[in-house]
C-alpha cells in the first residue's frame, strides 16, 4: 500500500502514456473478438491481434523515409505492388492520411 501511495506521488507516475492502437495503418486490421473454447465447451472471451510490425520504407518519388505500424500481410502486399501503390490505396480508403 505504502509503496503503491510513493508512485503515485512521484512526479514520472503522474505522466499519461498514450497508448498505441493495434491497427494495421495501410489495411485497417485490428483486434478481433472471439471465445476460449475448452475441452468442456466452457467459453471465455478472448481477443485475437494482428501481426503488426513497425517499419521504416524510403518512397523513391518523394526521396523520403515513411515508418509504418502495419500487418506482415499488408508487408507482402507492398512487396507485391510496391511501397507508392499501397499507399495510395490506403489513402483512397482513408486508413492513412
């Protein structure tokens, strides 16, 4: 309890960290809802995440580095299409501004 009340009191505790939204920025992937099933069909809520992983692409147009949070899928994508054309896509379908 005493040691609960000092963090509280500290003044690097009182920050609010804003926390990061597990979204995939160029295909708009998130968090699924879904069941724990068991042996006994008892069933408990779960959530299911995508595989998001944070990378940095150069845009050759522009000459400039983008970093984006985005799912290994939509990593495939890009090395199918290309880094310029997803990110269109993902502008005409308001994921990335």
């Amino acid at each position: 309890m005493l040691k609960k009340l000092l963090f509280s009191l500290h003044p690097l505790y009182r920050i609010k960290y804003k926390k990061m939204s597990r979204v995939c920025q160029l295909t708009g992937k998130s968090v699924m809802v879904g069941n724990n099933v068991s042996h006994s069909n008892r069933k408990t809520k779960r959530k299911f995440f995508p595989n998001l992983v944070t990378k940095k692409f150069f845009i050759p147009e522009d000459g400039t580095q983008i970093t984006l949070k985005i799912s290994t899928s939509a990593l495939r994508t890009i090395n199918k299409k290309g880094i310029s054309a997803c990110i269109k896509d993902a502008r005409a379908k308001g994921f990335l501004k």
